[in-house]
C-alpha cells in the first residue's frame, strides 16, 4: 500500500524507552537519547548508535559528519533557541511537533523539531550489515500488504527514488496494514495519523558526496545492505501490541 504525502506516524535505550503509544492508531515514537530538564526543554543530541564510519562504503564517514555533526545538530540548536522561554520548552519532542504541524506562524519550530526528531530515527532504521528480508510477524504483513518483500521494497524505493527534491520515504504501520509514503521536507508519518517503522532520507546532503546526482543507486544500496529490518520489528511490536 503506497500513500503519496499529500494524502492527509540507539543504542542503549529499551524499546519501551525508545517508543511510546498514544490512543488510538497513533504511534509516537519517544526518543529517548532527547535529554531535557523540567519547565524548560533543552534537547541534546543523541550518539550515533554507531561508529560514524560503520555504513561504509554505502555512506561514508564524510557524509557521516556533514549529516549528523552539522545538519542534524544544526537543527536541534535552532530548535533550542526558537523554544526558549515559550511554552513549547515544556513539552516533548513530539509534542512539538503534532502541535505546531499545519500552521504558517509555527512552521520553523515544526521544520526544526521535526528534522531533529527525523533524523535521530533515520539513524536507527540503518544499521552496519542490514539489509536482506524482515521476518516475523513484520514479513507477514507486509506480503499480506504488497504481495510480497520484493514488492515491498520496490515501493519503498520508488517513493524515496520519486520524492520531489528534498524530503523523506517511509516504511508505516495504519494498524492493520503495512504502507509506504514520502513526505516532502521536514513533514512525518505522525502528522497523517501513521506510525513510522523505517525511513530512508533523500535530502541531497544525505547522499551527494558520495553519489552525487545518483539517489537511485543511495537508495538501493540502503535498501539491499543497511535497512535494519529489527528496528522495524520492535515498533511494529510496540505499535501492535505484540511484545
């Protein structure tokens, strides 16, 4: 099942700490590496659960440091300072995020809580020796969903191959069924009702140093040789009720 954006979900965490569920469908995924102190949230970037050259040659530790020690801080520290003293310092990330989706005099908090919180998941959906099919009661819905693994991860590749400049591809769970969507810029799985399983991101300063104008060839290459289909599994099974 493929939804197009426009159709309006680390390493030393427990999965119980990493994700939380909230009523209904709607699936939160609480980043527990996200410190803050009570009545005003300071966030601080977490680890990588990795070292910063572990994914190659997929992607290299160059990128590696672009992404994560520039961009990926660049936008939590913008986060820090549109918060500060505002209601929203009182909030969790996600929070923030469902709070100030959709509206114009919020967009750079949204733009900015929602990279952050993007990013850290996107580093958890690689992992060094990826790749290959899930199993469980993940590949069971998703042959259930497409017909098979193989079709699954066509879909997958085409959103992230076909995702209009900058933006993101998605791997997502409705509560019965397994989907696959792309959502331009900061945008997420939670602001359409969804919860996320895995993320692939195709803004070009995840892939142009090392690929330059060749998403197609990053995206297979993530795909067949670093998703980490176990991260997947363990929100399914929180998001299921499944544990």
């Amino acid at each position: 099942m493929t939804i197009e954006n426009n159709q309006k979900i680390p390493n030393g965490f427990s999965r119980r700490e990493f994700l939380t569920v909230t009523a209904g469908a709607m699936a939160f995924v609480a980043l527990g590496g996200f410190c803050c102190s009570p009545g005003n949230v300071r966030f601080t970037l977490p680890p990588l659960p990795y070292e910063d050259n572990a994914l190659e040659p997929v992607i290299s530790s160059r990128t590696m440091g672009f992404h994560y020690g520039k961009h990926h801080k660049g936008y939590l520290d913008n986060l820090n300072n549109l918060i500060r003293d505002t209601d929203y310092a009182k909030m969790p990330l996600e929070n923030i995020i469902t709070a100030t989706a959709g509206n114009p005099e919020t967009m750079a908090i949204f733009n900015n809580a929602a990279q952050t919180w993007n990013h850290t998941f996107y580093w958890n959906s690689l992992k060094p020796g990826g790749g290959g099919d899930p199993s469980g009661e993940l590949k069971t819905l998703i042959e259930s969903s497409f017909g098979s693994v193989d079709k699954c991860k066509e879909a997958f590749a085409d959103a992230a191959v076909t995702q209009f400049a900058s933006g993101w591809a998605w791997l997502t769970y409705d509560g019965q069924n397994i989907g696959v969507m792309k959502t331009s810029n900061a945008d997420n799985p939670m602001t359409h009702g969804l919860n996320p399983l895995l993320t692939i991101d195709v803004w070009e300063h995840a892939y142009y140093l090392d690929y330059q104008n060749r998403r197609k060839d990053h995206v297979n290459e993530v795909i067949e040789k670093l998703l980490n289909w176990d991260f997947a599994s363990q929100n399914l099974a929180i998001v299921a009720g499944i544990l």
